[in-house]
C-alpha cells in the first residue's frame, strides 16, 4: 500500500472509531476490511490502531 494511501485508510479508521466506538476491535477492524477492500496483512496494526484509539477516547471522558 502506497504510503499516502495507507495514511488515509489510518485516519479514516480512527474516525470511524470515534463515531462508533465499538466494543470488539477485531470484529471491527474485519468488517471495515472486509467493507472498504483493504489488501490484507494489516489486520494486526490496524487494530492495535483501534485499541489505541479507543483507550484515548476512554481516558479523555475519566
């Protein structure tokens, strides 16, 4: 994945993980792939990406 691509599928998860919190990040991060095409191999980082996010969310609201 070209390196400007693949920073747009990052943001573009981020936001949508921002919007709809999910509570199983795998399950997410698959439907999202599954969804939007995206070549495999990426599962991993894009759902430790998730997690990440959704951390911050949680430690912003305490």
């Amino acid at each position: 994945m070209a390196k400007r691509s693949h920073n747009e599928v990052k943001e573009s998860l981020k936001e949508l993980t921002r919007i709809f919190q999910p509570k199983d990040p795998r399950k997410f991060v698959k439907q999202y792939i599954r969804k939007y095409r995206i070549m495999g191999g990426y599962e991993d980082e894009l759902t430790m990406l998730v997690e990440n996010e959704m951390g911050r969310l949680r430690s912003s609201v305490s």
